[in-house]
C-alpha cells in the first residue's frame, strides 16, 4: 500500500471514530454534565490520534485511554468503554504489541467497573451484561490486529524467500555462463592445438597446407577472443567487477555489448522508482539475456531496449533488427530461465518473432512482488 493511501485510510478510520463517539455523546445517556463543546472536542481528538496510529501505536493506545479516563471523570454523559478505545487497541496489536494492548485493556476493564460499582450502579447489569459485550469487543479489535500483524509478517517472509530464490537462479545463471565460456574456449583451444601441430608438420614440406592451418588458426583465435570478449562483456562493468543485477548498471551493459559489435539504444519511459532488489535484478537479467541472445544467435546490427515505468509494472521490450524465425522458436536455457524469473515475482515474458522482422522479447514485473 501506498503512503497516500495509508494516510487516507489512517483519516478514514479517524473520521469513523470521531462519528461514532460524537453521536453516543449527543445521545446524552446521562452523566453529572450535559455534552459542551469540550466533549466534543474529546471525540476529534480521539479520530485524530488515528492519524499516527502507525507510527507511535503505544502512545496512540495511552492517549485513547487516557483520554478515556479524563472524559469519565468530568461527568460527561457515557460512550461505553471497548468503542472509542477499539481503534487504538486494533492499531497496537497490529503493530505488534498484542500483549500490550492486552494488559491496557484489563486495566482498563478493572479500573471502569470497580469505579462504577462504587458510584451504585447495578451489578447484575454491569457484570452480567455489559462486561461480555465490552469484553468481546475489545478482544475482536486485539485479535484482528494480531492477525493483521501476522498476515505482514507472512508476506514479508515469503517476499524474503522469494528474493533469496531470485538470488539463487541468477547465481546459477551465472554459472551457466561460465561453463558456456568454458566449452566455447575450451573448444577453440583444441581446434588452436591440432592446427598448430599440422602448421608445424607441414611447414617445410607443404608450405600450402600450413599456409591453411594457420589461417585456420587465426579464425578459431579471433572466434575465442569474441566470444570471450562477449561474455566477459556481459559479466562485468568497466571497473572489471562483476556487478550486482540492477537496472543502475544498465548503461554499463550496453556500452560492454556496443564494444562487442552491437549497437544498442535504451529509452526510458514514466516516473523511475526504486524497485525491490528481486525485481530490479530480475529486469536486468532480462535485458542482459535478452542482449546476449542479440549478440549470439539473432545476427543483428543493432537492437533497441524500452524500459517503462508504470504505477504497478515495469515493462521492458528488448527488439533486434536481426534475422527473426517462425514461431515458436527453439528456446535454450537463457529464455526459459529468463521466464522462470519472470514468473516467481508474478510477471510474465513473451517473445514475438518473424522472419525479416527481428526478435522481440515483452517482459512485464509488479512493482512489488507477489
């Protein structure tokens, strides 16, 4: 929830408050003095303790309730205990302090009833009535603030293991990547040793075949340091740090895949806001794969990254001007893993593609994830 929209329902609950309190005084159900402007008064000030609720839930509850007290000592005509107090009991154990608002209420049961049998009123009314309505009224407030509480607490943990799993895929990513590199090289390095070897053999014997052999070699040479420089590229920012995912490094990004032969332009669009770290690493994963799959299978000239700001999305459209294919296309690891991501934060990956018309790859995550 937003801050605007905390504040409206914080005013909300404080003008239902201050509503209901103000029409129980104007019942004027008795009490040594008539209501007066100051009664009134006491209901504003109750709705707008509502106000900070969040903040300070303790002081709200010990302002309530001392105000409660005053109220009742100058005479003024009864509004019952557990309804102007409900509020800032519910506020209390939602923030937490359910144990709190517990022991305030007893106290404030005890204290209300042993003062109101001494001033005469009947017991049977007072202990066999009202006490069990004021009673469940006060635990129904305690208890839905407890369960809101632990409904936060829920959210807040499966958003924690959501991102530790977010952490964990991009770590295997990763992973991926290094072992791509490694196969890549590795490969290249054998085709170097064999062709070297034959260069060397043929070298006096037939300067035709060892002429072939080493531009052989050079062309396997000069396809390792590309797809080294690609992938290294792609892994590290200019610092030669391998940087943490986020849209931060995303000009960093594109000046390493630039470098590597692909020319790329980014836009943004909206209002940038701070993401959550799930989200922000997963969007530039996305373009990060999204630009490698660019690099190495869609033989483009340059591509195009759009990034979109909206009040519940972030959309990202990666587009190349590369060959394109019918759909579907054979995906590898990088796109499924890219939707897998996608998916655990609530989003969604979609890929357009033609022949002659390029690869296109939508990407849409919730601002918060799921």
């Amino acid at each position: 929830m937003s801050e605007r929209k905390r504040v409206l329902a914080d005013a909300a609950l404080g003008v239902a408050t201050s509503t209901v309190v103000a029409v129980a005084i104007a019942m004027d159900l008795g009490g040594a003095r008539a209501p007066d402007p100051v009664a009134y008064l006491f209901a504003l000030c109750l709705g707008a303790l509502m106000l900070v609720r969040r903040r300070f839930p303790v002081l709200a509850l010990a302002a309530t309730t001392a105000g409660l007290l005053a109220y009742y000592a100058a005479g003024y005509p009864p509004v019952g205990l557990a309804l102007p107090v409900a509020a800032a009991l519910f506020s209390a154990a939602e923030a937490g302090k359910a144990r709190v608002a517990a022991v305030v209420a007893a106290a404030l049961v005890l204290v209300s009833t042993v003062f109101r049998l001494r001033q005469g009123e009947n017991p049977d009314y007072l202990l066999g009535f009202e006490l069990a309505s004021t009673v469940g009224l006060m635990l129904s407030a305690i208890a839905l603030g407890a369960l809101r509480a632990e409904q936060r607490r829920t959210a807040r943990q499966a958003a924690a293991e959501r991102e530790w799993e977010a952490r964990r895929r991009v770590e295997e990513e990763r992973l991926r990547i290094a072992r791509d590199l490694h196969d890549a090289v590795g490969h290249t390095l054998a085709v170097v040793s064999v062709q070297a070897s034959v260069a060397a053999e043929a070298l006096d014997d037939d300067p035709d075949a060892a002429r072939s052999a080493l531009t052989t070699l050079r062309l396997a040479a000069d396809e390792a340091a590309h797809d080294l420089r690609t992938t290294l590229g792609l892994l590290t920012d200019d610092s030669g740090r391998a940087p943490v995912g986020s849209l931060r490094h995303l000009d960093a990004l594109v000046t390493a895949t630039v470098r590597s032969g692909l020319a790329v332009t980014v836009s943004t669009e909206g209002e940038p806001v701070a993401l959550p770290a799930a989200v922000d690493t997963t969007a530039y994963r996305i373009v990060q794969e999204a630009l490698t799959n660019c690099l190495r299978h869609a033989r483009a000239s340059k591509a195009e990254v759009r990034v979109r700001y909206e009040p519940d999305r972030l959309r990202i459209q990666v587009r190349d001007d590369g060959a394109g294919a019918e759909l579907p296309v054979r995906t590898g690891r990088g796109l499924d893993g890219m939707r897998d991501r996608a998916e655990l934060l609530g989003g969604s990956v979609a890929l357009d593609s033609r022949p002659g018309a390029g690869f296109r790859i939508d990407a849409s995550l919730p601002v918060e994830p799921r």
